[in-house]
C-alpha cells in the first residue's frame, strides 16, 4: 500500500503542476490577444472550466493517498505488496464460500437482465425484473436452510 501512497502523492502533484501552467498559459495567450472566453459580458484570462478541472482532480488525487495513507498506518502490518520477500501466494485472502452447484446466481443475473431491460422499453418489464429479483434473493439467501442442508 505504501506504493499505491506514493504513487497518488505523484499524481497530485503532477495534476497541480498541470493546472498552474494551464493557467499560466491561459494568462499568457489572454495577454497575446487570442482569448475567447467570455464569462456574462466580460472576457476572462482564465478558462474556469480546465483550472477548476484539473485542480479537483489533483484534490481527489491527494484525498486518495491521504486515505490510503491512514488505512496504511490504521491496519498495523504490512501487507505483502509491501514487502519484496513475499510469494504471490501471501496476498490470497479468502474469498467466502459459493455453492458450485447453485443455479440462483443464474436466475439473478436474469432478473437484472430484466430490471434492465425494462429501464430502456417499458417499465412494466422492470416490475417483473424486480419481483424475480427479490425471489432468487430470497431463494439464494436460503439456499442451505432446504432440503440436504437443512438444518
């Protein structure tokens, strides 16, 4: 994670770089004549939309690394990313637990077909998406609670 920090810290940085020569460049081409920004009935010397842009992108770019900076320190260990002696297998986390043979996912991934479907034809289509849903929810829920599972 120490990385991924770093790297985020980088891109801040490059993005505020970016948007102090955008705006200086927008400054230099207002003052040679070229500009055609106009904002009401004046003309600007800077382009808002770019500035503002890039300048909220190195923002994201800096709360990213601040957050990922604080999990970092929050957590109490490395994490095998971080440290070079570590196999591929060290960053394996256990996934949970899915039935090989359960055919609700299947019949989910239909409902939201459906929900879908009916979002761009006719919303009478997405009712029936939803209430599918809701039962292979159900169903999927209580998958263990039937029949050789039973408890």
């Amino acid at each position: 994670m120490g990385a991924n920090v770093r790297l985020f810290w980088v891109l801040a940085s490059f993005f505020l770089l970016a948007d102090i020569a955008y705006t200086i460049w927008n400054f230099i081409y207002f003052e040679q004549g070229f500009s055609t920004t106009v904002v009401g009935d004046v003309t600007s010397p800077v382009e808002w939309v770019g500035t503002i842009g890039l300048l909220l992108t190195a923002v994201l770019a800096g709360l990213i690394a601040f957050y990922l900076r604080r999990t970092h320190h929050g957590q109490g260990g490395e994490l095998p990313e971080d440290i070079e002696s570590a196999n591929i297998d060290d960053g394996d986390a256990e996934q949970g637990f899915f039935s090989p043979w359960s055919w609700w996912p299947i019949l989910l991934a239909g409902a939201a077909a459906l929900l879908f479907l009916g979002i761009a034809v006719g919303f009478w289509i997405s009712i029936i998406g939803v209430t599918i849903g809701v039962i292979v929810l159900v169903g999927w829920t209580y998958e263990y609670y039937r029949r050789y599972f039973g408890h």
